[in-house]
C-alpha cells in the first residue's frame, strides 16, 4: 500500500516550501532518512528525509512549486519492503505503515530569526493533517473571526484530530474568558492589531516579503513576552586589538578566512557562559530550562534578511576553529545557503552591530533565550589609567536580558567576566 | 393522571370521541363483537351499537372506500386495518380518492378518515404481520402520517386525527400496545399533528426517531449519559408533515444527527430527514448525518435472531450514537 509522504509542519509561521528539487525519482528506490528532495521555507533549505523504506511511485507536486505546510507530495510503495530491522530487540511483525509519516523529521518551529527545536515552542505540535473542517465549524470560524494561526493552535477531539463544533465552542469560551487577575502590577495590554492602514496620497505601500513578516512577528513577540532589561560595559580590547593586528594577514592567507574580532568575542562568550550557566538557558513559564549545550547564534545581515546561523558546541573549538565556522556559516547565510541544521539550536545570540559603525546598540532578545550579547565597533579613545590620560582601544559591549530569568548581579557577572576575558587577550593568546 | 398502555390510551381516545360526537363511527375486521384483534375498540359494540361499530368482511379495500363514502356523507370514520401488512388493497381508495378530494375541489370537499393502523415487528410476526409502511404513504401529498409512540401521545393525537377534517393514516406499533406505559390525564386533550416532541434533551447529538425504536433510543441515549455522551432524542410523533423547525433547531444544537426507524432505509423517512437537514441544516452541521434502519430486504423475518439482526436494538443504537459522538 503506497505511503502518502507530507511535507511536514515546521512551525506555525512556516505556511508553504517550495520543492526546489526530487533527489529521488519514480521508480527508485529510498531508504528512510534518505533525502527525498530539497525544500526550500522562508529561510533554510532542507533536505527532506523520506519517513520510510520503499519505492518513489510517483510526485504530487513537481519541482519549483510552492506547497503548503502538511500537503502530500509523493507516494512510496512500502508493501514488499520489510520494516527496518532494530539490531537489538526482535522485530515485531512485518507490517506495511498505515499511518503516513510515522517517524517525522524533527519538529522545527521559526524562531525571531531562524529555526528552533519545536519542544521549546509554547503550544502543543498541531496534528499533520486534519480532517475536513465541517460545515458548523467553518460557520463558527468565520462568525467569531478564527485565524488560521489561531485554529492551529485547537487540539481536535474528533476522529483523526478532526476539529469538533465543541473544540471550537471550549475555545471561544477560553478566548473570551475574562484573564486571571495578574499578581503584579498589570502589564500593558499587547497592542491590539492595528487595521491596514488606508495609504495616504502621498504615501507607497511595500508589500512584506515572508521574512520580513516573519522577523516582524518573533520581534514583537520577543518585546512582548520577555521583560528585557539592559546593561554595557566598556571593554579595553587594545591588547587584542594589536595581537589581531599582528597575525590576522598570515591567518587569512593560511586559514582562508578572516581574522576578526568576533572569534575573540565567542570565545570570551563560550567561557563566560561555562561560567555563569544560568546566561545559557530560557524562560519556561513555571521553571527556567538550563540548556547543557552552548550553541552561539551569529546575527547576520543577509540579503534577504536578518538571519541567525548557529555554530553548535561552540565552546569546543579554538579561536581559529570559530573563526573558520563563522566564516563558513556567515558566507552561506549570504548566499542563502543555509540547511535546517544551520541554523537550529541556539542557545545564546552575539550580535556584532559594530561592523555596522555602531557604537552603543539595544539588541531585541532573539526569542526564547535568555539574554543576546552586542559587540559594538573598535575606537581608539582616550582613557584615564593610573591618573594618566592613554589612547586605548575600547569596544562597548551590551547585553539584553530576560530579567525573569537573570538579575543584575548575575548579568554583571556575566558581563565582568567577559570583560575579564577580552581584556586578558594579547599577544600570544593561542588561536589554536 | 392514571398509567395506561398505548392500547388502552387508543381506546379511551376513540370512546371519548365516540361519545362526544355522534358522527364518529369504527369500522374494521372484528371491530364489533370481538372488539378487534388488539381488542381496541373493547366493548365499543355494547356502548355505541351495531351501527356504530360496524364489522366488515375481509376486504381492505373496501373498509377504506366505504368510510370515504360515509365521510363524504357527513360522518367521521375511523377505519381499522388489522395489520400494516394488509394495507395495500387500501392504496387507491386512499392515494387515489381520499388524498385528493380536498385538492381536487379546491378545498370544497375534505374526507375526514382517520386509517388505523397495527405495524412494526418485534412480535414473532414474520413476513406477514411484522412490516412498516410510513416510507410507501409518506410520498402522497394529502395525507397526513402519525406515528406515536407513548399513550400520552397516542391519545392526544388519535383526537386530533378524528377531529381532523383531511384524512390522516395513524400507524400504531403494536409492540409499544403492552409494553409502553405512560401517565395519561384524565381530562379531554389534543397533539397537534405535525409537532414533534423532545423527550429527552443532550448537547452531543441529536437522534430523531419515532414508535418503537424511540423507546429504543432512549434507553440508548440513557446508557450513554453514563460515559458523558449527552443525547437528544427528538421523537417525530408525526412523520408527515414533519415538524422541521424542531429538528432544525435541534441538530442546530448539537450539530450531528442520526435518524433511526424500524422501515427500509431506502426512501424512508430518514431520507427526508437527511435532506432537510443538508438542505437548511448544512452549515449547523458537525458531522456527516446518519441513518440507522430497517435493512432493504422485503420483511422483518420470523426467526427471532433474524428479527434482531433486522431491528435496530438497542444495542446497534448505542453503536452508532458513539459512533456520532467521537466523530
């Protein structure tokens, strides 16, 4: 019996993929996890694995066209292949799938700037794809004004998930019911949408592209949800700034990528948050949920877009290890070659306005991490040490916290002891 | 209020109008002195008199046509087809004559007969005393179909039917004759036809049934309210006209429906249902309506494992209401 594979859903803001291209075609044959085609969403393109074992039979959907999130796209024979055998425990009975997509790839959702693990998403995982909505249900749907994002979010009941008049009746119910009143002072209302404004004569409306939007949403989310407070240091970085100036061109020619200040940065960050690990986490609602990795996302600037490629296990390479990784991520977000694995995971996001010019920037949290840390442009300036006036090199650095999470002693300690760190490095700090 | 049977509730409505209006009469094989095969019309002989309570042969056809006769002549004649089973000789005074006079003469001449009526199985009847035959007359404009289900509707609508200046075919289960009991006032009172009844209100679905399989439902919809499932069973009453505003405002409720009735599925009143409510009720509805029925097959068979395989149990009901709940 031929499996109907689905794209599947990585998030409630990823609508549609676009099959840029079958890896696999009729007739062959695939292995589960094999790559099927490569998808592209908002922001990544992926390789998406086949859910099973067997025969390519045919493609719904043919290369270029844009699907939406849950659509079938092709169909593959399982029936004469036996079910992947676990070298460890017998096998159960062979038995062709019934269900489509019994082993998904893993749920993603689009975080403010990228990709992330579903499990750290607020709402529960909306079923693949439901049953036909009935006629009383798109009746309510259009009566009480339910967006799509909104029905996402109802758990179907029905047979299938198929969503019931009485899920939507206890969703409205829900949704009209009254707030418990706030423990605390009542925060400002979310702003309530504002309607499309009407464009003045001299006015011209750009219409948003599907990051854009994107951005638009985890941003304001992010300065919705998180109670953000913020902090700068001033980093004397003259020591580093001469030990960079003095290998960055033999790096270059021997490593293939720049030397620049941001793999110092990382690596100060990495340690800092070895340090405080509590800088390393994110907002659970009723607990705060450590991450045990160090995963450091890079805000670049990408043509279409601010995106966040993330380097994983970022506190087990060198300087020359990140700077290689940073080279390699940065120039693929630019050239919009970033897979899902890119830029998934993050745990912590550096900021580097200071290749922009800027000197003193406050950084939006990239949604649900703890804090986001700015590095801020280079300049020579005169500083006052030991009562004497000096030319130092000095870099502000700022970081934004969730202040549900962190305080500000435990920020300062971060801060401090990335400072400790930066200013610790000179000549002859190791690259390697 | 005093506990009747159905019969007896049938019986008291017919003596009560016998009484109060002198142009009632009973007509029917063994009405008179054996008081009629279900004993209906009891001891009616010695109160009203032979010519009141006339005997007939064994002739369907012309039980219906002569009370057509006496109706067109000023009387108002209840007429007693024995068995539903035996009903079809009376198709063309009925169809053919009594439906039509009141169209025909645009309202000038009515013929006021009520046909009753014994149908349904569950008796060990077989092939020959087991049929229902509301869906065959439920297609003729002109009549006006009724079947109750508790003696306290029995009667009040078995009035409304002698008082009824069209001709009304009122078919009464004869299953539910002995075994339902329902309190009955004592005073004089009428069921409009045409009006259903809810017996039983729920949030979850709504079933819609009439005569024996009502009784059904209920005891269905009674075991579900014990797993949360809340049922509404809306009892018919009358099949024809169907009270649409009732089942309309009830699936309008619940959004799901099922329709269950001991006649064939195909054509039966179910279908009427179901395309009403497609129909007006489309945008109400939650999920897909359900019929459950009679089988297509010519009759409830004799053998009693065949009669339950035929009949839509309890059991089968409480089935597909689950079925509707969890859709």
């Amino acid at each position: 019996m031929p499996v109907r594979v689905e794209l599947p859903h990585v998030g409630e803001t990823v609508t549609e993929g676009i099959i840029q291209k079958w890896l696999k075609q009729p007739g062959e044959r695939v292995k589960r996890f094999e790559p099927l085609a490569e998808v592209v969403t908002d922001k990544v393109t992926m390789e998406f694995p086949s859910p099973v074992d067997g025969v390519l039979v045919r493609h719904l959907v043919p290369e270029g066209a844009a699907v939406p999130m849950g659509s079938p796209i092709c169909e593959i024979e399982t029936a004469e292949v036996p079910a992947p055998v676990e070298p460890s425990a017998p096998s159960p009975p062979v038995k062709a799938p019934v269900a489509v997509l019994e082993e998904p790839p893993p749920n993603m959702v689009m975080g403010p700037t990228g990709l992330r693990p579903r499990e750290e998403a607020p709402t529960p995982a909306p079923p693949r794809e439901r049953p036909p909505l009935s006629p009383v249900v798109q009746r309510l749907i259009a009566e009480h004004n339910i967006t799509p994002q909104e029905l996402e979010r109802i758990q179907g009941t029905g047979i299938g998930g198929r969503i019931t008049k009485q899920d939507i009746l206890r969703y409205l119910e829900a949704r009209t019911a009254p707030p418990p009143a706030p423990p605390t002072p009542p925060a400002p209302a979310p702003p309530a949408p504002r309607p499309a404004a009407a464009l003045g004569a001299d006015e011209e409306a750009l219409p948003l592209t599907p990051v854009r939007r994107i951005i638009a949403e985890n941003m304001a989310r992010s300065a919705r949800e998180i109670p953000m407070a913020w902090s700068m240091v001033e980093v004397d970085v003259t020591g580093l700034a001469r030990w960079r100036e003095a290998v960055k061109e033999e790096f270059e020619r021997k490593e293939g990528a720049e030397l620049t200040f941001l793999p110092f940065v990382v690596k100060a960050v990495v340690e800092a948050l070895k340090e405080n690990p509590l800088v390393n986490s994110s907002w659970g609602g009723d607990k705060i949920i450590l991450k045990k990795r160090i995963n450091i996302g890079i805000a670049v600037a990408a043509p279409q877009g601010l995106v966040v490629p993330v380097i994983h296990d970022a506190d087990r390479l060198s300087i020359a290890g990140l700077a290689k990784a940073i080279h390699d991520k940065v120039q693929r977000a630019r050239e919009n070659r970033l897979t899902l694995e890119d830029v998934q995971g993050g745990t912590f996001t550096i900021n580097n306005t200071g290749a922009l010019g800027s000197v003193l920037s406050q950084a939006i949290i990239n949604y649900p991490q703890a804090a986001i840390l700015t590095t801020e442009r280079v300049v020579k300036r005169p500083v006052v040490i030991d009562d004497a006036i000096a030319i130092r090199s000095i870099m502000n650095i700022t970081v934004t916290f969730d202040h549900r999470i962190l305080d500000g002693h435990q920020m300062s300690a971060f801060t401090q002891a990335v400072k400790r760190r930066l200013e610790a490095m000179g000549p002859g700090t190791p690259l390697y | 209020m005093a506990v009747k049977t159905v019969i007896e509730a049938i019986r008291d409505a017919m003596r009560e109008e016998m009484r109060r209006d002198s142009r009632v009469i009973v007509l029917g094989e063994d009405v008179g002195r054996r008081g009629g095969v279900f004993l209906a019309t009891e001891g009616f002989i010695d109160e009203f008199g032979e010519e009141r309570v006339i005997d007939t042969p064994l002739a369907e056809a012309s039980i219906v046509g002569l009370a057509i006769g006496a109706a067109l002549n000023g009387l108002r004649p209840i007429a007693e087809i024995q068995f539903t089973d035996f009903i079809w000789p009376i198709v063309n005074q009925l169809v053919g004559e009594a439906a039509r006079h009141h169209y025909g003469t645009n309202g000038q001449v009515s013929v006021p007969i009520v046909v009753r009526s014994p149908y349904g199985g569950m008796v060990r009847g077989g092939l020959y005393h087991s049929q229902s035959a509301e869906g065959f007359f439920y297609h003729c404009p002109g009549l006006k179909v009724v079947c109750p289900s508790t003696p306290y509707d029995a009667k009040g609508l078995l009035k409304s039917a002698i008082r009824d200046d069209d001709p009304v075919l009122f078919f009464e289960h004869k299953r539910t004759y002995r075994t339902v009991r329902g309190e009955v006032p004592d005073e004089d009172y009428t069921i409009p036809i045409g009006v259903a009844d809810v017996k039983r209100e729920g949030r979850d679905l709504s079933v819609f049934s009439y005569g024996l399989t009502l009784h059904y439902c209920l005891q269905a919809a009674e075991a579900l309210a014990k797993e949360g499932i809340q049922v509404e069973v809306v009892d018919l009453r009358t099949v024809k006209p169907l009270d649409t505003e009732t089942i309309l405002a009830s699936v309008k409720k619940t959004g799901k429906a099922l329709i269950v009735h001991e006649d064939n599925l195909t054509g039966g009143v179910g279908a009427e249902v179901s395309a009403l409510l497609a129909d007006a009720g489309f945008t109400y509805l939650d999920a897909p309506i359900k019929r459950l029925c009679g089988p297509d097959v010519p009759a409830m068979p004799f053998a009693p494992t065949l009669e339950q395989a035929f009949m839509p149990t309890t059991d089968k009901i409480i089935d597909a209401m689950r079925h509707l709940a969890r859709y």
